[in-house]
C-alpha cells in the first residue's frame, strides 16, 4: 500500500509541478547528485546575519554565502529541542508519530529502529545507489535502540561522533568518539574533527554519497575556540558564567570557518552537491538576544524557540527568498527527490508529514504549500499520550498555542511578530475569532490524521 502524503486541511494539496518521482526530480537528470545536509546547534535566525534580525553577530562568510547562493527561507519551524528536531529530520515525521517529542536521555524511550530513516528510505528507493553517512552529535539512541551503534542500527553506513551533548568529563576539546560503535579517546577539537571526518569519509567514496554533518557548536559547553577559528574578540568579555553569548559568537565563527574550509577542501565536488543548512532549534535562553527574550527562545514554542536557519544551495536550486511555510520535516522529501526515490512507491503504509522544497527551490516566489505549520514540545517520549505538551499551529498571519503550562495563546505575527500580545487576554474581533476557530481545528486535524 503506498503511504499517503498528507493531504487533509493541515497540508494544501500538491502544486503544479511538484517532483514525485525520479523523472520530476528537478536535479535529476544525469546522474544522482551528492547530498550533504549540514545542522547547526541551539541557532536561531536572530542568531545569523543573513536574516538580518538581531544585533551583536558573529560572523559567518560562509554561512552567508550558501544563503545567497541558493533559497533562503524565513519561516522554518523545527522543534524546540534537539532531539525531536532530529527525529524529524532523519524521518520526515512529527514527534507524535515517532514517540520522540522531547529529548532522548540516557535511558528510556528512543528513536525506535522500525522508523525508516534518511539512509534506509535511499537504499530502498534507490536499489542502495548511495553510500551514506552521519558525522558528529546523534542525540537519538541510547542502550535500548543499541547505545553506542545506535546511529548505524538506524540505517547509516558510517558513523563517527558522539550519541549525546558533551557532559563532563567530556568536552570540546577531549572527548570520546565513537567510530561506528567504537568508542576511542580523542584530544582534537570537536568542530574540526567532525569536518576532517567528513573530508576523509568523502575522499573514499567511489559513487552518490549522503551525508548528514551535526555540529555541537554553538551548544554548551561554551568555551573558548582555538585562535585561528574566531574573530570575536574575547579580550574583555565577562566569564561564561556572567555571559556565554561573546564565546556562543566566536564558536559559531568556528563552524563556519570549518564550513568554509570543507567547501575548500571538496572544491568541485561541493559546488556539484545538494547542500541543505538548518537549524535544530532556536538560540539558547543564555545566549538569546534582541529582539527574542530568553523566555521565548530555545525550549519554548514561541518563534525564538522554533523558528531556525534554512538554506539550499545546489544543482536546480534558484536564489532567492523563499517566505514558506516550511519545516524541518520537509527535508526528508526533498532528499527523496533530489535521488529521485518515488516516496509512494518505497514508503508504502508509512504517514509522511513532510512536503518537498523543491516547487520552492526552482521559484523562491512559490506561495507556500502549506496552509498551516506545525510543532510540539512534549514529555516523557513515547507513543503514550503526553503527561505535558506545548503544541502549537500557524497559518500566514495568526499563530495558535495550546500548552498544558501556559494554557491557550492566540498572536498576531503580522502585527506581532515578538508574540508579545496574547489576543486571547482581551475580545477578540470577528476576523480573529475566526482565526481562532481555523486553528483549532487544523491542530486537532493534524494529531488525528
């Protein structure tokens, strides 16, 4: 039985054009391209000088080059934590299918092994035309999926990194690194490891290659990077403990001075890539500044909590501007059609909850495909109802949240933009009682469908 896109209220019907299989598949017509998605820690789009949002930047040549070499977007959800954002990447499906709505822990619930992940929907879809793999922070597994081979159990050929966030005695600088499910002491620091892997895993692949690249940084722990990866000056700047932002800053500048120096070291090879940067979640309620509140930033699902990063750069990819409404869950559909894997044929029975960027990526002026967006913060994982939740809907102009911690919200994005004016504290007008009503309904439509 082929699986069915979601085509109820919550997702608007596919546009004209929209690549389904490998003869639509708009950077497909030679040969299969190269995918590398690249996912940034704790970054909102206040947080990059592309958006042009807030103040007190680092900066990020290289991250500002791939937005304006391809389709930037400004409305990406993901989720408000890592590792549901990262189980939605890796399955385009939503925490409520998965059972992961909230971090993975030590123990527990995990991603389960029967979700079909990015590497398994390729080798299936493509008769294993593509060597894969995932370097740097998992954040999925724990003993009960396979600890430390976790991230290999669940489809990728190739794993180098860590399963979780660096815990002492683990830190950017010395840490355990874990080779597919070995796990061996490593005096190098972390940004540039992750990157001289992804080097060398590449420089021994012999045909189309995936590649997921995770970066811990700008994560805690923060720190001090190595000189020659920062401009920042941390001359003067107060101790971590007053204030991490100047040291999130400088390790953010090292992603990007090792993105830069990936791109260099691949040469042609990146220029021919699908290349894919997003986001996990939003700014860290340390770190955040103008114009979010520490309040409202990573953990919530406020817009500096869920708002993040999404650029495409590659082969068919327009430049441009995108304002979609888009999410993190479309990144699993738009892989599928850059290889160009027929979803419905390879993923029969499974519920999909992404669309694919691709009508976006060929006309950035594409009106959004979505009619709402979703995403959900909820506890403990499981596929159990949630004991707590903060879920939350959208359309263009109205946002609605229903959380079991701060009850009901209804905002304004267009004249609120900062969700600083709940409507739902005073009477509402009629087009907002309408709107209020719409996403109701379409939040209820998503957790039945």
């Amino acid at each position: 039985m082929a699986h069915p896109l979601l085509t109820l209220l919550f997702l608007a019907p596919l546009a004209p054009g929209f690549p389904s299989d490998a003869g639509d598949a708009p950077c497909n017509e030679g040969a299969p391209p190269n995918v590398l998605v690249i996912v940034l820690d704790d970054i909102g789009t206040e947080f990059l000088s592309a958006y042009g949002i807030g103040p007190d930047l680092a900066v990020t040549p290289n991250i500002d080059r791939l937005a304006t070499e391809g389709t930037m977007f400004t409305d990406c959800w993901a989720m408000p934590l890592c590792s549901p954002t990262r189980a939605a990447l890796q399955t385009g499906r939503f925490g409520f299918r998965t059972g992961v709505g909230g971090l993975v822990p030590n123990g527990g619930y995990a991603l389960p092994l029967s979700e079909v992940t990015l590497p398994e929907m390729l080798d299936v879809g493509t008769g294993g035309l593509y060597e894969h793999a995932v370097i740097g922070k998992w954040h999925l597994g724990n003993p009960s999926v396979g600890g430390d081979f976790a991230p290999n159990l669940a489809g990728y050929g190739h794993f180098v990194g860590s399963v979780h966030n660096f815990v002492l005695p683990d830190t950017f600088f010395s840490w355990a690194k874990i080779t597919n499910g070995v796990k061996a002491p490593c005096a190098g620091y972390a940004t540039t490891v992750v990157v001289d892997e992804t080097l060398a895993w590449i420089a021994n692949t012999t045909g189309p290659w995936f590649a997921t690249l995770n970066f811990h940084a700008p994560h805690w722990p923060w720190h001090t990077p190595p000189e020659n990866l920062y401009t920042t000056s941390l001359l003067h700047a107060p101790p971590i403990s007053v204030s991490p932002r100047p040291y999130a800053k400088a390790m953010l500048e090292a992603v990007d001075a090792e993105i830069g120096r990936l791109r260099q070291g691949l040469g042609p090879v990146f220029d021919d890539a699908l290349v894919i940067l997003v986001g996990d979640n939003g700014t860290d309620n340390l770190v955040v500044t103008a114009p979010y509140s520490a309040a409202k930033a990573k953990g919530s699902v406020f817009e500096g909590g869920i708002r993040v990063p999404l650029m495409v750069r590659g082969p068919g990819v327009a430049t441009g501007v995108s304002a979609g409404l888009v999410s993190v869950v479309d990144i699993f559909p738009t892989v599928a059609d850059a290889a160009g894997v027929d979803l419905e044929a390879c993923m029969g029975g499974v519920t999909l909850d992404g669309l694919s960027l691709w009508p976006y990526l060929q006309d950035p002026a594409e009106p959004s495909l979505r009619k709402y967006l979703f995403t959900e913060l909820t506890w403990p994982n499981g596929l159990l109802p949630p004991l707590s939740y903060e879920r939350t809907v959208r359309e263009k102009r109205y946002k609605y949240i229903k959380s079991t911690t701060i009850g009901e919200h209804l905002y304004d994005l267009q004249l609120d933009p900062l969700e600083n004016q709940n409507l739902l504290d005073g009477p509402l007008n009629p087009e907002q009682k309408r709107a209020l009503r719409r996403l109701r309904n379409a939040l209820t439509d998503v957790l039945a469908s």
